[in-house]
C-alpha cells in the first residue's frame, strides 16, 4: 500500500504508527480504472488511550479531518462505470422545452453562471429525515429542476454517507420519498467508491444494512465471492453465542464450509442490525492467521485489511429527539473490542465524507452529470456542499476547497446566528436548505433571478406575453 508523508498534505509530523505492508492490496497490473487518493488521516484510533477519549467534535484546527491510519491510500473508480450507476432518463421533448430552450438561448450570461455553479447536498438531516422529506428541500429540488425563470436544470448531485444497498435500490425510494427522480448517476452513497475494491480482493465479509442488501451492493460492484455474516451463522450457529438469525434470514443464507475458505478483506457498508454477530466474526477474523475462521494468528497485528464506509457517530432520522448512532458508533466499538483483546490500536480504512477520496470521486460523477444535463463534461467552478454535520458534511467540504453550508435541521442544532465554532460553514449556516438554494442563486444570478417558471414567458422579452398585451 502507498506510503505519504505529512508534507503531502500540509500538515505537521505525527508520531509514525506501524502499518502492516503484508495485508496491503496490490494494484492490479495494468489496471486503469482506479486512482488511489492518499488518505488524510489521524495517527490513532479513536478507542486509543483507556477507550474514553472519544471525540464528539473533531477539528479541523486538531487536522481530525479523518481518522484513518497512516500510510494507507483509498483506491475509487477512475468514473462512473455505467454498468454498475445506471444511468437517466432523457430529457423529454414538449412545448415547454422548447420554450425554455428558446429564453435560455436570450439569456446566454445567465446560463453560463448556471452552469458555473453546481450543489452537493447531504441527504439524511437536509433533504429528509429517514423516510420523511423535509418539505423545504422538495421546493428546493423543484427549483433546481426547472422551476426558475429559465426553465434550466441547475447541476447538483446528492453526496451522502448513507449506505447499506444498492445505487438503485436507494435512488428509487429517495425519488418516492423526495417526489423527484434521482437518477444513480446523480448520487454517491458511502459505499459507492469502494467498488473499486473489487479490483483488490476476492472473498470479503460485507457487514450492515437490511436483510441481504448489502451482499447485493457487493456483487453489483464487482466482487467475486461475497460473504454476508448470516452465511457464517447458517454454517456455525455457535459461532455468535447472542445472535439473532430467523427464519427469514436462513432463507436467504448461502452456509458453506468457511474453515476452508480464507477471506481477504472485511467491508463494513453500514450500520448493523445484529451488532454482536457482527462483531464477533469481524473479531474472529483480526484475530485468525491469514483471514481463516477457527484459527488464531501468533502475532494479531498482521490482520487482514478492514474498510468503514464512512465513520459519522450520529444521523438524523424520523425519531423526533437527538439523532441517533450510526456506523462510525459500530467501528468505535470494534475498535475498542480489539484494543482490549490485543493491546494494540486496530489499522483500518474509512471513506466517505469527510475523507478527500469521497470528493474526488464527487468531481467525476458532477463532470458526468454536467455532460448529461449541459452536453458539457467538466466541474462548475463554484461549488456548494450543503450538509447538517460539521464534522463530515462541513469539515470534508472546507479542506476540498468548496463552499459550505451548514443547515439546522441534522446534527447541529446551533442557536440562530451561530455557527460551529470548530469546522465554520464559510459560506454561512441556513435553516433549512431552501434558504441555502436561495442566498446561493441570488448570489450566483442576481436576487432579481426568478424561482419560479413562467408558462406564458415571452422568449424575447423574457416577460408574461398576456400581460404586455393588456
């Protein structure tokens, strides 16, 4: 696995941690679909030190941007392999098209600026809680859709550290919950730069989310023999002493004799719905010689490799109180579980936001998106990542060089006026994301810019054509 140094990314030195070079994936000879980002990272974990210093408020004045050992490298899709993030449906062709198509041609400076411009938003906490839109963000989203004086779809794609199933499987109930079609090749969940992985390993354990949508995600990427934790329990029921395995799960099991089958890597997509059958094989298998179940290596720092999707301690969701733990809340606890079985801090590897390699891969699906929207493959300039984490959605945005917006109906609660005193919004905090949408076109177009489409606009005077005849 590469190695960087602090220099690379401007920071002072930290004290260097041993990383374990055996385990590393090798780049597949020949291989020109990844590119391998340099992972910013944290020189420990977060269960180090008596397991109790467990920060709710990484800084970006700490550099606690991620948390990710030293060394590693986060390999993500080179762009968007079409056969795996389907893609849209075609613009359709009817008199307002047209017509829109006709006041865009008279408007080419107000175009150019729309196109100029493009949004990253969150998901969970600024468009919807749970399966509960946001009722703002659905005014929001049809403005951007076309509702605006121009009758243009401004670009923006969804940004989330959501995860669990496949692109498709989520983007279908986001265009039911959202009441607007949210095409794969407009969104990134955690999970969806891992699929470069696929290139890497062969046999992995893919943890978290519902019933078997996560093993779905997996073989949808591309890996070859996936291995959910339910096929381990079909096999040994024993092997979790408090599992929960029902019918419905041995159904959809494939049990096989894993004493003889070595795992190369272990995928945490999301959160989990059997956390102690969960953490005890993904234990078992730090533990095990070479990725082998009911064996034990002599030294347990020579694991095989372990991958987060994304490490947020909390997430909004339908629940009317504080927000509620997530996946990063799970890798906290597998971490702590190997410190008090081995002494040691655990190597591992998380993506999503706020790690750099998640905005990278956000660059080429907004290129792509700018392609299918505007004929035009390259990134707007002016960029706004519109989250409710300061420590995901804000911090990754600030340290990629974009635009951020904090909105208050997520994670931070902040009182009126303030903003978050360790990772700032710099383009300001919002209560609810309409109101970004708002102050960023008035900023971009001009606030005389209309947000509403006019059926009766005149392409030549830009104006209701009744109206000038009254």
């Amino acid at each position: 696995m590469p190695r960087f140094d602090d220099a690379d990314f401007g920071v002072e030195a930290v004290p260097q941690l041993h990383v374990n070079e055996a385990n590393a994936p090798t780049k597949p000879t020949g291989s020109v679909n990844n590119i391998e980002i340099p992972a910013t990272r944290n020189p420990v974990s977060d269960a180090s030190a008596l397991m109790h210093h467990l920060s709710l408020s990484p800084s970006m004045k700490e550099r606690r941007g991620s948390r990710n050992s030293i060394g590693t490298s986060l390999p993500i899709p080179r762009s968007p392999r079409p056969s795996r993030l389907s893609s849209t449906t075609k613009p359709r062709i009817d008199a307002r098209s047209i017509l829109a198509a006709q006041v865009q041609g008279m408007s080419t400076e107000k175009v150019a600026a729309v196109k100029n411009m493009a949004f990253a938003f969150d998901i969970d906490g600024v468009l919807a809680h749970g399966n509960e839109a946001i009722e703002e963000a659905k005014v929001a989203l049809k403005i951007l859709n076309g509702d605006n004086e121009l009758g243009i779809t401004f670009p923006y794609i969804l940004l989330t550290n959501g995860g669990g199933k496949t692109e498709e499987a989520r983007c279908a109930q986001l265009t039911s919950v959202l009441g607007h079609e949210v095409p794969t090749a407009q969104f990134i969940q955690s999970h969806t730069p891992m699929q470069a992985l696929a290139e890497y390993y062969d046999t992995v354990l893919v943890c978290g989310g519902e019933g078997f949508q996560a093993r779905e995600a997996a073989e949808a990427y591309g890996f070859k023999n996936v291995v959910h934790p339910k096929d381990v329990l079909a096999w040994d029921p024993t092997i979790s002493p408090c599992r929960v395995f029902t019918d419905e799960d041995r159904a959809g099991a494939r049990p096989r004799d894993f004493s003889q089958i070595k795992f190369d890597a272990i995928l945490c997509f999301a959160e989990t719905r059997d956390s102690m059958t969960d953490c005890q094989i993904i234990a078992d298998l730090l533990l095990s010689e070479d990725g082998q179940l009911l064996t034990q290596a002599a030294d347990p720092s020579n694991h095989i490799p372990i991958y987060f999707s994304q490490g947020d301690l909390l997430c909004p969701t339908e629940h009317k109180g504080p927000p509620r733990l997530n996946l990063g809340a799970f890798r906290i606890a597998v971490e702590a579980q190997y410190k008090a079985l081995t002494g040691l801090d655990l190597e591992r590897v998380v993506y999503g936001k706020p790690e750099r390699a998640t905005y990278v891969c956000a660059d080429e699906v907004l290129r792509s998106w700018m392609q299918e929207i505007h004929n035009e493959k390259r990134l707007p300039q002016n960029i706004y990542m519109v989250g409710d984490n300061p420590q995901s959605d804000i911090i990754g945005g600030n340290l990629y060089g974009w635009n951020t917006c904090l909105v208050r109906t997520g994670v931070f609660q902040g009182p009126k006026g303030s903003n978050d005193p360790h990772n700032p919004a710099n383009f300001g905090v919002f209560d609810n994301v309409l109101e970004v949408v708002k102050a960023v076109i008035s900023k971009e177009l001009g606030s005389d810019f209309k947000l509403s489409w006019n059926p009766n606009v005149n392409p030549v005077t830009q104006e209701d054509q009744f109206s000038a005849i009254e």
